[in-house]
C-alpha cells in the first residue's frame, strides 16, 4: 500500500502550525497580572491624587472614577497614554498621565488593571 508522497508533508506542515499557535498562545498569557503588584504601583505613582481614594472620588469632574473598571480598557488606556501623540490614531493626549506611564513596562499596567478592576467602584453597566 503506498501513500501519496505529500500526505507525509501535509501532516509535518500542520503539526508545526499547530506548535507556532500554542507558542503564540503560551507567549501571550506568559504574564499572569499581580493585582497585589499593581497596588504597589498605583501607590508609588500616587494615583489616587487625582483618581480619588479606592480610586473611585476623583478630586476633579474630569478625571474619570477608576475603580471596578475592566482591566482590558485600563490596561489599554494606560498603553495609549504611554504612546502619547507620537501615534495619533492610537495614542491618548493627556500630559499629566502620559508622564505617569512613561516608565512602566507593559507588565506594571497589566498589573495596575488587575488591581483596579479588583476594586469597588460606582460603575454601573447600562442593561
């Protein structure tokens, strides 16, 4: 019985593409967020001078509450801070915050999401 000489290949090619897809996987959740790190960090970089205490009574109308926020649009806001107006379909204008993140890595505003999203707040979803 002889098998089609690609049929090998096939298998060898699928397997491999199976492989890169775990790797990418593995890579993308290689850093599980450390709420207990982000309040470290939310600490040290005095977040709560604006946001408010638990980050949910900002001391100003403008600045938005934070806390109970989901860490996905924190951690997003926080990146698009961090690229400022060098990138203006991604990047956020905001002087005081975009100095705030400039020495974070991406793992400290994944940290800082899980954090605050751990937080009671006064969001409330709209149903």
């Amino acid at each position: 019985m002889n098998k089609h000489p690609h049929a090998l290949h096939t298998v060898v090619k699928a397997a491999c593409a199976a492989l890169a897809l775990a790797g990418f996987v593995v890579a993308s959740n290689a850093h599980a967020a450390d709420a207990g790190n982000g309040k470290v960090l939310s600490e040290s970089h005095n977040c709560a001078a604006c946001h408010g205490p638990n980050l949910n009574k900002p001391v100003s109308p403008e600045y938005p509450k934070l806390a109970g926020q989901h860490a996905d649009y924190i951690y997003w806001a926080l990146r698009q801070y961090q690229m400022g107006t060098g990138n203006p379909h991604l990047g956020r204008n905001n002087a005081i915050m975009q100095a705030q993140v400039q020495s974070l890595s991406q793992s400290d505003m994944k940290d800082i999401a899980a954090y605050i999203e751990s937080l009671d707040g006064d969001l409330v979803q709209k149903k």
